[in-house]
C-alpha cells in the first residue's frame, strides 16, 4: 500500500503559496500522491464535504509544476457537470505536462442542488458520465476516431495532445453503481468515508464483476486530536486498511493548511506508516 495525501483546499482564503508548500512536502516526506476533491457550486460555503474555492484541474496543473514524482489526482472530479470534450483535453495537457503523473478521478455527484443550479440533468448523471468515460478514452487513444454512442457523436476529427501514456480512470463511490462502472471503464476503484472492514467487502465485490486488473484505493480522514495523537490513530489502521486491499490511502489532514502540514509530518515519522511511504 502506499500513503498519498488530500491536500486543505477547503478555506476561501486558502493561500495557493501554501498549498504548493504542503505539495513539495508531501513529496519531500515520501506520500505517493496528492489529491483535490471537486465541486462547482455549493448549497453552503467550502468545506469537507464540497471541496474548495479552487478548481482541481487547475490547481493540479500549477501543483505538477513545483513537484517531480508525486501522483496528481482529482478525487474526484464531477464528470457530468462538465463537457467531456474539454475535460478529455484538460487531462491531456495535465498529463503531458507533469510527465504521465495525473490520473483522471471521476465521480457522479450526489448533491441534487448542484445539478439544478448549473442546469444539468441529475438523474441521468450515471448515463452520462457512463458515455462520458468511453468517450474520453476514445480521444485519448485514437486522437479523434469516429465516434458514437448514448450521448455523443463525432465525425473523424483530430485531438491532441494524445498522452503518451494512457491516462489512468480512476471511479469513485461506494455504491454498486460505482462498483459497475469501475468494473466496466476503470483502471482504479476509490472508496470514500468508510472503514477497513467495509471496504474489504467492496473490494470483494467489485472483483466479482470483472477479471481486469484494477487497482483499489481509499481515502480516509485522518484521526481527531493534536497532530501527535491524530497521526499516531492513523498509523495504527494502516495495515488493516493494507490487508483489506487498499492499494493506495489518501488521508485528508484537515482544512488548515498549517496544521494538516503538521500532521503530515507527524504521520510520516512514525514507524507504523514508513512502510507505506517511498524514501
């Protein structure tokens, strides 16, 4: 298993100075990975739950170019609130430009109140972003073969950048839906707001429904308590979240980017969590 970080974008007043510190941390103390959650517009001010003021995409972009070997991922982006058109050239270009480090994290959204204020269908997200996924890897891989199905349609055309690599999917969700989807279209699978023994059972299900290699990720809040204390809770659920499968654990340090910087540090020196960190 190894160890990525979701980094505090949650404050209106988050300093972008700051967050590109906590990014050359967490590359600097061995994390894999750093993570951005995404939402467009929210029923209540940031937080947790709906992300922050700044626009993962662009955020990553800015993060790949002040750091060298960490993985950058949206965790996760809202695919059907977007044109899928844009977004498959937005990962590209994220892609081309940090060398191969960015993976596509999709999610369908759950906040009716979003879809509604930004005029899109909620109950057809799953659809769409179905078709939206398929559609990406196709302009990923053919540079603009024809193409149809449910929701799109293009003549031969021409796109670029294709990556050189192809850019990871990452699916995330708990539900059985997800599940599918991941199975169908995913390279990765990410849980949110469970624990290790619910997540084991995910997985289980998730590896009856298709014989590909897929890659199984978490992502966790870390502990209550002081830095010290709240690392020190965490450390002591990393090999259960290892043994339930997790392949990768991004652990969300909190809103402050003062303390989540502390705890970072703290997690990373413990005994318990080295194994899971690239020295």
């Amino acid at each position: 298993m190894e160890l990525h970080v979701t980094l505090p974008a949650e404050r209106p007043d988050a300093d972008p100075r700051r967050l590109a510190e906590l990014a050359r941390l967490a590359e600097e103390l061995g994390y894999g990975g750093i993570t951005l959650p995404d939402h467009l517009f929210s029923p209540r001010p940031c937080d947790e739950g709906y992300g922050g003021p700044f626009d993962a995409l662009v955020t990553l972009g800015h993060l790949a170019a002040v750091t060298e070997r960490v993985e950058l991922v949206t965790s996760v982006l809202l695919l059907p609130l977007r044109n899928p058109y844009v977004v498959a050239k937005q990962a590209a270009t994220l892609a081309r430009l940090s060398g191969d480090r960015f993976v596509l994290g999709v999610g369908v959204g759950w906040e009716r109140f979003e879809f509604d204020a930004t005029g899109a269908e909620f109950t057809t997200r799953g659809a769409r972003t179905d078709s939206a996924l398929q559609l990406i890897r196709s302009l990923h891989t053919t540079g603009g073969a024809a193409f149809a199905n449910l929701h799109h349609d293009h003549p031969s055309g021409h796109f670029a950048p294709v990556p050189e690599l192809p850019v990871p999917l990452l699916i995330g969700g708990n539900s059985d839906a997800a599940l599918r989807r991941a199975a169908r279209y995913g390279d990765r699978w990410q849980s949110h707001g469970i624990g290790p023994e619910e997540f084991a059972t995910r997985v289980s299900r998730l590896r009856s429904l298709t014989d590909r290699p897929l890659a199984t990720d978490a992502r966790t809040p870390i502990a209550d308590g002081s830095p010290a204390q709240a690392a020190q809770a965490t450390a002591g659920e990393l090999d259960a979240w290892a043994s339930a499968g997790a392949e990768r654990l991004a652990v969300w340090c909190g809103p402050d980017a003062d303390t989540a910087g502390e705890r970072m540090r703290a997690l990373a020196a413990l005994s318990q969590a080295r194994p899971y960190l690239a020295r």
